[in-house]
C-alpha cells in the first residue's frame, strides 16, 4: 500500500457469506480492530471477525495474497491494503491518518492474532497514543493451540516468540527462562528446530518434557511429545523438517530449597572472585532463592569473616 487508503465516494453494501447465504455486515464505530484470522483450517475464522473484517472502512494485512484467499472463501468484496515491516514506518501512519478522520480500520495478520510477533504491535502503539479505541476480536492463537494440545502442564505459561539464531545467545535466552516455573511456548523455523533441541536438552536438562506441534489446523497437523533428550535425537536423524513449529517445554521440576550450609559455601565462593551485588546475582541464578536475602546473607558472611 503506497498511497493513502481512499473514502469511497458511496460504498456499496457490504456482505460476507456463511453457508452459502449473504449475510450483511454491520458499520463499525472508528476504531482499530485487531482480527485473529485462522492458522491453517479457514473454517476456524469466527462470525464476528468475518462481520468486522466485511464492514470496515479499511482492511490492513500482512500480506494481501494471503488475505485474498480468505477473503473469497468468504465473499468478501474488499480491498486489502499491506502492512508489514518492511512498509510499517510508511503505512502506519497512513492508518492512523485514516482513523482521524473517523474511519474503522481493521487488522489481520497471515495468520493467528495480530500483534503476537508480528507488527502489528507498533501500530496498535500508534492508535493508542493518538487516543484510538482499540478493539481484539479474539479467534485463532497458535501459541493457545499448542499449549492446549502439547499435554503439559498449563495454569502457568510463558509465550517467548522466536529464540536467537545464533547457538550462544539462543543459549543464553533458554538460561534465563530456565527457571521461569511455568511452561515455555516458542516459534521455531523447521530449519533450526534440531539446533534448538540440541540446546535446549544441554541447557534445561534432557530429561526435560516438551512437545513438537508441527502445522497445526492443517493437514499434515502433528504433536510429537518426549523428553528434549529424544526430541533432539529424533530430530538429528530426521532434519528435513517441513512446516510451521511450536515448541513448548515444561516447566522445570520443582526441587528442594538448597541447605543453608550450601547457600553459604556458594556465596562464599562467588564473593572470593566478583563483587558483592554480582555475587547474589549469580547466586540468585543458580538457587533460585530471592536476591535480596542472598545479598543481604553475603553481607552477614562478609562482617563475620571480618572483609
């Protein structure tokens, strides 16, 4: 989308189809709505996101080859206008320009619920500081579907979007959310899903469970659970991997608090080779207990011992 979304100058009546009759689509009040567009089965897109994708005044997507098929599954007769990050800077405010003058605009992604690892995230930050009302017309996640289908655990999770491609920051990233004591959900490229096991498994402990869910609402849709040992196992003998991948990884065992004698070796060994704030920092890390106690047990060690 180069140019400015136009008013048309008398709208035809718009309509979108289900079950083969015409149903007629309500006007929206000006707002950006956020459309969840389904992830694979078309059959999954909701009736009020058919209704608000219909009747808007102006339709953004990722990708309007994508929007399309949608769009004639449905009969919808509208013109898609792309958004995406390589125009974001360009169109958004273009957009905001449209909601100003009183205009619905509604957005999808290819596919899911905007703003979950896509750009729609800075366009909903623009109508908002504008004073835009902002409507989610909740549908489609993947990250939902793989959670609910991965048969782990699922009263606390943590949705961390893509890791880093490269092995030491991937590696890094999976340390820090180690401890987190919920289950992990990640979008993974079926190009780097072995290396990702592979440091997964090293860094969280083989025996750690997670859950493969490869093209999810589609066809070929497939979970494949083990422990991340025999996942990345699997996956280094099988690396032709092909599809859209989710990753969810269980929360880490819960383990025993750590003896105080432990507690104190540890602190006394970190506090011989970095400073005292560091020093409960790591020991924070690698026990999980609070880092104000650390610091302030580093602190009695310290007057103790006379340093």
């Amino acid at each position: 989308m180069h140019e400015q979304p136009q008013r048309e100058a008398a709208p035809a009546a718009r309509h979108y189809r289900v079950h083969g009759a015409l149903v007629p689509a309500r006007p929206l009040e000006p707002a950006l709505y956020l459309v969840a567009t389904p992830i694979g089965n078309l059959g999954d897109i909701t009736l009020r996101a058919l209704e608000t994708i219909a009747g808007a005044d102006v339709l953004a997507c990722e990708d309007t080859r994508v929007t399309r098929v949608l769009l004639d599954r449905y009969g919808i007769v509208t013109r898609p206008y792309a958004y995406h990050e390589h125009n974001a800077d360009e169109v958004g405010p273009k957009l905001i320009a449209a909601l100003d003058e009183g205009r619905s605009v509604a957005l999808v992604s290819d596919a899911g619920t905007p703003l979950v690892s896509d750009p729609g995230y800075r366009l909903g930050q623009l109508a908002l500081a504008a004073g835009h009302k902002v409507v989610p017309i909740p549908g489609p996640s993947a990250p939902l579907a793989a959670l609910v289908g991965s048969g782990l655990p699922n009263d606390a999770f943590l949705f961390a979007g893509f890791l880093p491609v490269k092995d030491k920051s991937r590696r890094d990233r999976l340390g820090e959310l180690g401890r987190v004591p919920s289950t992990l959900i990640f979008f993974e490229s079926p190009h780097r899903i072995g290396a990702t096991l592979a440091a997964a498994a090293d860094v969280l402990g083989g025996a750690r469970q997670a859950c493969i869910c490869r093209e999810l609402t589609k066809t070929f849709e497939e979970f494949r659970r083990g422990s991340l040992e025999d996942l990345a196992a699997h996956y280094a003998e099988n690396p032709q991997v092909k599809g859209e991948i989710v990753l969810v990884i269980a929360p880490p065992a819960e383990e025993p608090p750590p003896e105080a004698a432990d507690v104190d070796a540890l602190l006394a060994g970190l506090m011989a080779d970095m400073p005292a704030g560091k020093a409960a920092t790591e020991a924070a890390r690698q026990t999980g207990l609070p880092r104000r106690d650390l610091y302030q047990r580093l602190l009695e060690l310290k007057a103790e011992h006379g340093r």
